[in-house]
C-alpha cells in the first residue's frame, strides 16, 4: 500500500491486520521514484494499481506491524508535541517583535496555554508507554545513558520503533546520520549524510549537544575529533552516530549504561 497524505490508509491497513493480512506501508515517493527508473510516466488508478503490485513483487519491502491504539498513540503524541513545541517557537518570536502594549497579554495567554497542551501531551505518552511493559523496559535504559531525557527516549520509541532490532549501518542510516560515498573514479567526495527520519536526527541532534557536555564517552570524542581537526559540525554528527548505534545496542543487548 502507498501511503496517502493525510494517514487516510490507516483504516485499511486496520482492517487488513484484523483479517490477518499481510500490510506494507511505503512512502509514495519511493513508488515513483520506482515508477520512473522503469520508464513509467502515465499515470492512471489503473496504471498505479499495477504499478504498485509491480513495486511489491520486485522490491519486497518490509511487511507493516500492527500497531494497536496505544501503540499508535505513542507514535502520535511526539508528532502533536512538535507541532506544538513549533508554535510555540512562533508565538516566542512575535512576542518578542510586538508584544509590547495591548498585545503583550494576548501573547503571553497564548504561550500558556501551549505550555499546558506541551505538558498534557508529555503526561499522556508517558501514560502509554507505562501500559506497555516492552516499551517502558526500554524507555527505562534509554534514560540511564547521561544527555539521554524523556524527549529523546520518546522520539525514537515513537519514530524509529526499529531500534535493537537493526545492526548499526541500518539503524544509523534510517535516522540520517550515516555518511555516504560520492566517489567517481579518482575523484574522492565528500562524505555526506541524507535521507533518514528527521524528526528523529532532530532530537537526536539536540540530545547529543548535552551528551558532549555530560556524557563521559560522547564528551571524549567529541573533543578527540575536534582536537584532530574535524569541523565541529562534522564532529557532532559523529557523536550523533555514536550516541545512536550505543542506544541501538543496549536496547538489542537489554544492558543498562555503563560509564
């Protein structure tokens, strides 16, 4: 199945789990970029019915878990909090250019009540995951590694939901932050990273930054690379892998954090 915008497939995909069959779910832009290395530009219902199926049968991609209400509750609740964290943002920075005079309470009613709704949201995934015993046995050794917080642990239960189940090429190339080669020849490009889930390498991004401050391993290589030479962007998305592929190990292992 193509994923629809809108998340319109979800009821589908529900009824199929409940009569016990397969489901796939792939993103759509992967369909056409199949659609064209194939040299398939018109596009009907019927041409993307076959097409699909085509897709399927060559390709076999991953079959789709079924996820449950509050499975799919814990892969929802991040998604509302960045949206909300992203208004937020928005309001901070019009109050800070008009929010003197008459405007300044609307803004600042504004913020609160989205503080409240960011908070709302936090007590109810955490609520979720408490409710499953697997995902709150892994939220508990996600958050012993220091720079490790609930918004972190959140995003990658809800978001990379693959995680401990992928060696660390796999796992770090789903979130985005594993280099690829742009060889051609003798020419040797740069190592760049791309693709992979955003909204995880965001977070990820942010958790890391604390972890060089607090984290004795993420700190000491993070210093190492600098200390080397490495641009200090290079550097953290480095220590993003690093961060990434020891939280993949520990979930895969069940071993808490040792320093």
């Amino acid at each position: 199945m193509s994923r629809p915008r809108g998340r319109y497939e979800l009821n589908f995909a529900r009824a199929a789990f409940e009569r016990d069959l397969p489901v796939v779910i792939v993103k759509p832009l992967s369909v056409r970029r199949y659609a064209g290395a194939i040299d398939q530009l018109a596009k009907t219902d019927r041409i993307d019915a076959a097409l699909i199926a085509e897709f399927g049968a060559k390709v076999q991609p991953r079959i789709s878990r079924n996820n449950g209400k509050n499975l799919r509750r814990i892969k929802d609740l991040p998604v509302s909090r960045r949206q909300l964290m992203n208004i937020r943002v928005q309001e901070l920075n019009r109050d800070e250019v008009m929010g003197d005079g008459i405007l300044e309470a609307s803004y600042r009613r504004i913020l609160k009540t989205l503080d409240k709704e960011i908070e709302w949201a936090d007590g109810q995934l955490s609520k979720a995951i408490e409710k499953e015993s697997s995902w709150s046995e892994k939220k508990r050794l996600l958050k012993s590694v220091p720079g490790v917080g609930d918004v972190l642990a959140h995003t990658l239960l809800g978001d990379l939901a693959e995680l401990g189940t992928l060696n660390n090429k796999q796992i770090a190339s789903l979130a985005g932050v594993a280099p690829f080669n742009r060889d051609s020849g003798k020419l040797k490009g740069k190592r760049r990273i791309q693709g992979g889930r955003r909204s995880v390498r965001v977070v990820l991004y942010m958790a890391t930054v604390s972890a060089t401050l607090c984290n004795p391993a993420i700190k000491a290589q993070y210093q190492q690379l600098v200390a080397k030479g490495k641009h200090k962007k290079v550097a953290l998305v480095a220590c993003m892998r690093k961060l990434l592929t020891v939280l993949n190990a520990m979930v895969r292992d069940q071993k808490e954090w040792v320093a």
